[in-house]
C-alpha cells in the first residue's frame, strides 16, 4: 500500500537534500520519489547523503513540471510553510498522514508535493492540490530543511499505516517484555513481598511498628506502580533475604570480611 | 516549557549532522543543545547545515560523559534503534513526547538522548535512560539520519506541546497547574541511590562484583521506570542506610532486641 504514495520534489537546488529525502523515505518504507526539474541530479552528494538508499535514487523518475509529477494521482497534498492570500483546506502533517492512508488503502495513487529550498511552491502550484499541509513550526524560524520536511510527513505516513496495519501495538508491546502480563508478578506474590519487606524493615531497625510514619503505603505505591516483573521479584526478594540474615547476625557472603 | 527539554548529541562523528539537529531543534521551539564529546565541534559545516539556528549551537554545552550532560535531569529518554539483551521500557515518539510534556510542565527537567551515528548508544549509556524511544523504521533500512532523528523527536514535542496549549487555552489555566509536591528524582540523586545500592548489596553479600549478575542493570530498569520521587528517594536511601549499618554490626534501632 505504501508503493501508491509517491514525494515529489519540485525544483530542489541542493542534491544533498535529494538525497537526505531518499534516505528518510526508505526509513519509513517509502520507495517512490519523482522530481521536477531538480537543479543537481544524478550527484555524489546526493548519493553521499542517500546513505543506503541507493535504490529510492535510482528508481527515482526526473520529469520536467510538476503536472507531469502528479499524472494518475488521486490526491495531492502540498507543503506549505505559511498562510497563502487564497484559503485553501489546510491539514497538519497527522490528519494528512490519516488521509494519505485512507485513500492509499483504497488503491488509490497519493502525492505528497514538496517545494524549493528558499521559496517553497508557487501558488499555481498549490493550486493544483487538494489540501495543503503545514508542518506547526516555530514562527520565528519555521523553514525547515527539506530533508527534514520529506522525514516528517514518511514518519506520520508509516504511523498512520502501522496504526492500520495493527502491527504498532503488537511489535511494540512484545519488545516491552517486562510489561508482559505472563510475566509480572501477581497480586498476591506482591502481598508476600510487602510483608517479606515490612518484616526487614523492622529487623534492621528501619521501621518501628508503633510509629510506621505511613512508610508501607509510600512503598506500596513505588513499587505498585513500577509493574514488576518475576525476574525482578526474586532479586528484591534475595536482597530481604540476605538482609534479614545479616540483621540476624547469621554469617554472610560477604567476601571482604 | 519547551526550556526544560535539552538535546543530548552523544560522541557525534559529524558536525553537519550536529548542525541539521540544531536547525531541527530551532524549528520546532527546542533552544539548549549538550554535545558529549563530539569529535569536530565547533566547525563551518554544522554552521552550514544549521542554517540560521546559530544561537542553538552558540549556546551549545559541550561535556566530557554522558553523566555529566545529565545533570539535573529528572527523566532521560534514549533513542535505540534495536532491541537490547535486557528489555527496557520502550516508547515510541508520540508516547515520548506526551511524557515529556507531562513532566516539562511541572517544571521538571528533560533529557532526550541520540547516539553515535554508526552505533547509537552503549548498552551503559542506554541504561542511564528512564525510557527508550524507538522509531518506528523499515526493518531493512532502520538507522535514521541523526538530525533526522532529532527532527522526529522534537516534532512529536511541538505536537504534544501545541495540544496542550490548546487545552490551556480552553480551560482556566489555574485549572491546569500540576501539584509539585510529587517532585521526581534528578538523574544524579538516582545515581546516587544506584551506588548506595551497589555497595549496600555488596556489604550484606547479595552482590559479588566479580558475578554481577546483570543485577544492577536490572534494577536499574526497575527503580528507572519507577520514576521515584523525592520523598520515596529518602525512604529507600534510609533503608539503605540502616541495612550497611546492619552488615558493619552497628547497633540498630531494633526494638524487640
């Protein structure tokens, strides 16, 4: 489904950033790049920053307008840095990655338009597409670099397509072992643990069962929240034990002594 | 706000790249840049690529170790490309940057980590984070750009930001203010604590240091993800406390004794 969404840059100056955008569209599984009328390409610094993505640059399709970027496309979407005096549907990098994934689902063919370095599309240009989007940025300081423009967009574009595919949840959560429920320890292993916990802390004199100072409830709620697992219930379980063993006096492992 | 949040550049090899972050940063409203021992900084081609955020990179800290880039932080995210041996809690940049909000209004202090270009971060320096932020990345072309990274990053937080002036603006602002009696732990009173830990469990013979165990990373990743506040922090460093007195054969406040 990605393969129906193809970045067109128009006019780009400096290879460099052609191939900062080939490298930052392979990252988020995009493969289609098309550009008009680039001032610099084929170029060393363009394969130079592309890192790795050879193959985006060199499938890459150079045509001579933009209108020849967007034949058979379904939808365009262009950057813009700022208002225009023509109001036009204005969307945010996400409600246009949403969009482009929604219609991309479809079948249909998607375009994300990127402008030039200095002064971005023309108004003709962003007349010729369906919405506008506008990266929210500093209003001090709002160009950013193309490169960093085309990340943006792919990176709310493979959000928006995880978050569809559902593999966002699902591979995130399975790297998040300790958070696994098959894994934390359960309730009543948590109560043994408390209890295994309050009984150290009189052993060594920490907590004195007349005035518990509330000392029971603020631990329960560190490590409540902390969602600990087995692996770390044993160890919190062995540091009690051998703590109570050396309150007791009994000799301990200790290998300096 | 956006004030509180630093950019943590670890041992970057080259200065364009230092440069494209600082335009990324600007961009988005984030200001206070730490270098880790970069290797060629300052230099003419991270002011090339910075293009105009040269404050960013005049204001720039440059420091000796991670440690001491993290001084005074209270929750530190580290961007990792793959999974590691010991899982850590791991977020994507759209739940990292709710956090970060979250915790930046309350005034409290940032970090968000990038690594070497060709290796990221040590497992060491991983494990000083509170949470890994992983980028969702084409399996077969995963390693973003390092300005590219920061851009993704610092976007998320413009976002979460944006929504959370949005929600100031419609409610009373008074309304919003976050209790600051709950104030977490800095990054170097939980190193501290972490210490304090290993020797204490090193005198009561839990520990051997030459067979750690992966113990202390392990309870690292427990105590991080925590996120332990002050007052939690003088409990559990009292018990520490009390529990070395314990080993050495003080006398303790035991009572039934």
């Amino acid at each position: 489904m990605l393969q129906n969404i193809r970045v067109v840059l128009v006019n780009t100056s400096h290879p460099g950033n052609i191939g900062g955008a080939a490298r930052a569209m392979k990252n988020m599984g995009l493969s289609r790049l098309v550009l008009v009328d680039p001032q610099d390409f084929p170029s060393h610094e363009a394969d130079a920053r592309a890192s790795g993505a050879d193959d985006v640059l060199a499938g890459a399709q150079v045509v001579a307008t933009l209108e020849d970027a967007l034949v058979g496309c379904n939808l365009v979407f262009g950057t813009s840095a700022r208002e225009r005096r023509i109001p036009w549907p204005l969307v945010d990098p996400r409600e246009c990655a949403s969009k482009v994934i929604e219609h991309a689902v479809q079948g249909e063919e998607i375009a994300l338009v990127f402008g030039r370095e200095h002064a971005g599309l023309t108004n003709e240009e962003l007349q010729r597409c369906h919405f506008h989007v506008h990266i929210p940025s500093n209003p001090d300081f709002s160009s950013l670099n193309l490169g960093a423009a085309v990340q943006v967009l792919a990176y709310e574009v493979r959000m928006a397509w995880l978050a569809l595919e559902g593999q966002l949840s699902k591979t995130e959560n399975t790297e998040v072992a300790p958070e696994r429920s098959s894994e934390l320890a359960t309730m009543d292993e948590m109560e043994l643990f408390y209890e295994h916990l309050e009984k150290t802390l009189v052993d060594i004199g920490f907590l004195d069962p007349e005035k518990p100072r509330h000392l029971m409830p603020r631990l329960r709620r560190l490590y409540g929240r902390s969602s600990v697992n087995r692996s770390e219930m044993s160890i919190l379980r062995g540091i009690l034990t051998e703590t109570q063993k050396v309150a007791r006096g009994e000799p301990h492992k200790r290998k300096d002594q």
